[in-house]
C-alpha cells in the first residue's frame, strides 16, 4: 500500500533534482525564439516548429535522472530506504508528470501561434485547453514509457538498438510526414469540421494513453523491485 507521506518526500527529492534542468530548457527555448526572432525569421511557422521540436527535452529530464541514479548507486540508497517499489515508481511518474506541463503548454501556444490558422477550428480557445491536456498526457506517457525501459534494462543494451530506433523515428516520421502533407491537411481540416469523428478520435487517444500510462507504470514497478546495483554500470 502506497504511504503518502513517502511518496511526496520522494517527489520533493526529485523535483529539488530536475526543475534547474527544465528551468535551463525553458531558458534555451525562450534564447532559440528570440535569435528567430531578431535575425528576421520569427513568423508562425518557425515560432510553432522551436516550440513543438523542444518538448523531446521535456520527455528525458526524468528518464535520464532515473538512469543516473541506477549507474551512481542514488536507486540502491532509495530501495534501502523503508519506501517500496510502488512508492518510487508513484513519485517518479508524478514528477514526470509535472515536468511534462511546460511542454504540453509550448504545444498548445503552438496550435495558437500557427495551427488555428491552417485548419478552421470553431472554438479556438477551447481547442487549445483540449490539446494542452492531451499533449500534457500523451508527454507524460512518453516520459514513462522511457522510465519503463531504463528500469528494465541494461544502460548498455539500451545504448544499441533502440536508440537507433529512435533516431530512424526522429528523421524518418518528418520526412513521412512532409512527404504526405497535403493529403494530412486535408484530412485534418475534415476531422476538426466533424464532431463525432473528432469525439472517437479523441476517445481512442485517450485510451491508448492510459493504457500505455498504466503498462508502464506495472514495468517500471516491476524493474525498481528486481534492480541489482553494479548492473548498469558503464
């Protein structure tokens, strides 16, 4: 059973650790908007595509605090400690969940700045909250689908494969996407003018978010209980 009071000194301990880097990625995010901005490139398209592609920095912060912890010995003082597995695992998905708001709101901003001007949106205002809690979940989910997989592997086994999966994803998704663009706006400019359609949309995203949320959530449970110090060492 999870103790409250645990598991807020655990997100207090990592919040102390990882809001200086998002304060840094904030700062580096406003420095990109106004070096476009002063060079003359500041226009919507530039503005929305900083705001958008720097939310990925948002998604490592706690991943990448966790695997620092399982290769410094930080993971091993906390299962010593009287906190559970559970409890670790609840403070950690917290955090990144908080950690996740700044992105989720450059997006929104971006929809705002850029993405109500390429698609007839009826209720603007309203949309933007909609996307805001949407990619608020879906960052959350991605940052835990990465704690999941750093508490289950080796640090060097995830240095291989998968890291080059990502980076096919990184440059491969853009190219998929540009390549397709006109037939995308169209279909999206379809789906925002239909409410039903854009109501099961809405309902399968949120679906397959909690299911990922609640999935990630049992592995990453499931590593912090079986991790063995020295494993993960580099």
């Amino acid at each position: 059973m999870l103790k409250r009071d645990h598991v807020e000194a655990l997100i207090r301990v990592e919040l102390r650790r990882v809001y200086p880097m998002a304060l840094r990625m904030a700062g580096i995010v406003g420095g990109l908007l106004l070096l476009f901005i002063v060079f003359g490139k500041g226009d919507a398209e530039n503005i929305s595509a900083v705001l958008v592609g720097s939310t990925f920095g948002y998604i490592v912060l706690v991943p990448v605090a966790f695997s620092r912890d399982k290769i410094d010995g930080g993971l091993e003082f906390l299962c010593f400690l009287p906190t559970t597995p559970r409890e670790i695992a609840s403070a950690r998905v917290a955090v990144a969940a908080i950690i996740a708001c700044p992105g989720a709101l450059q997006i929104a901003l971006a929809f705002a700045i850029y993405g109500t001007r390429m698609y007839a949106v009826p209720n603007a205002p309203t949309a933007a909250l909609i996307l805001f809690l949407f990619a608020w979940s879906a960052l959350t989910a991605a940052s835990c689908v990465m704690l999941a997989l750093i508490s289950n592997f080796r640090l060097q086994t995830l240095l291989g494969m998968p890291l080059i999966a990502v980076g096919i994803l990184l440059i491969g998704v853009p190219a998929v996407v540009r390549r397709f663009e006109a037939p995308i706006n169209a279909t999206l400019s379809g789906t925002v003018q239909h409410d039903n359609v854009l109501l099961a949309v809405a309902a399968f995203v949120v679906l397959l978010i909690l299911g990922t949320l609640a999935i990630t959530y049992v592995a990453t449970v499931r590593g912090i209980a079986t991790y063995r110090h020295g494993r993960d060492q580099i």
